[in-house]
C-alpha cells in the first residue's frame, strides 16, 4: 500500500494524528503543491529568456526594457523561491528537523508566488503595451494583479483569520484533556 493511501486509511480511521504524521503531511501536501506551479513559472522564465534574442529587441524602448527586466528577474526569483523547498528537503535529508523545513518550505512558497505575480503583471505589462497601448497595458496587468492578489493572497489569508487552528495550542488540548 502506498504511503499516502496509508496516511488518508488512518486519518479516516483515527481523527487524530500525531505531530510528525501532520508534519509529514502538510509537507508532502506542500512539495504536491509546488509540483502545480513550477511548470508555470518555468514556462514563463523560458519565454522571457528568449526575447531578447528575437527581432524586436532593437525597436524596445527603455520603458520596454525596464518592464522587461522586472519580468525576468521575478520569474528568476520565483523560480528559486518555489524550487527551495524540495532542494531543501534533499539536503535536509533525515536530519529530523522537518516542522522547521515545513515553515521554511512555507515561506519560501508563499514569496515564490508573490515573486510569480510581479514575474506575470510585468510580462503582461510589458506584452499588451508593445502590442496595444500603454494605458491598455497598465490596466490589464494592474486587473490581473489585483485578481491575482486576492484569490492568491487576500482572500485566503481572510480565510485564515477565520477559521479555528488544525491543531489548538497546548494548553488548550491540556485543559480539553482534563474536561474528558
């Protein structure tokens, strides 16, 4: 039976977890998440080597030129932010430090994509003003922003706020022990 079918029979089976199967979990679930959003940005980074090499550099103007290199090295970074973790989790290999690897890992991917929507509203920038106009541009990359922020950031850091813990802070579980 494979791992992960094992960890989903006995969160079924048993409601609690103990901390290193949670730790094990939400990092498998984190390094899966990753897996999702690197093509992407890879993709991106890949187009955004390749310009300069093309034609049209010559008729690029400075503003072109500076959106352009905004676009890059955010592609850049996030690129490097989003493949930490599994680095990490290579070089970190069975050195039984994963809740910090976790919190690292979690950063890590949470810069990444901040990183990845700089990388995209400049690329969009940079693409609807050499195609449309420049007001066109900086309203389509300041709405794909603006959307990207929210159902990227906003909205599920809101959520959070919401939302009870996966796990209450031990005292809590201290004192719901001594209820039972």
């Amino acid at each position: 039976m494979s791992e992960l079918g094992a960890t989903r029979r006995r969160r079924e089976d048993a409601p609690e977890e103990t901390r290193k199967e949670r730790i094990d979990r939400e990092l498998l679930e984190l390094l899966n998440e990753l897996r999702v959003a690197l093509p992407g940005v890879q993709f991106l980074f890949a187009f955004l080597l390749i310009v300069p090499f093309q034609q049209t550099r010559d008729t690029l103007d400075d503003f072109h030129r500076d959106v352009y290199y905004v676009a890059l090295l955010g592609a850049a970074v996030a690129t490097g932010l989003l493949i930490a973790p599994a680095a990490q989790h290579r070089v970190l290999f069975r050195q039984k430090d994963k809740e910090r690897l976790l919190r690292r890992s979690n950063r890590s991917a949470l810069c990444g994509l901040i990183a990845l929507v700089v990388a995209i509203c400049a690329s969009l920038l940079l693409v609807t003003d050499v195609l449309f106009s420049r007001g066109q541009a900086w309203l389509t990359a300041g709405g794909v922003a603006a959307l990207l922020a929210y159902w990227w950031i906003a909205m599920p850091f809101w959520r959070r706020a919401r939302t009870e813990l996966d796990e209450p802070p031990a005292e809590h579980r201290e004192q719901a022990r001594h209820r039972s």
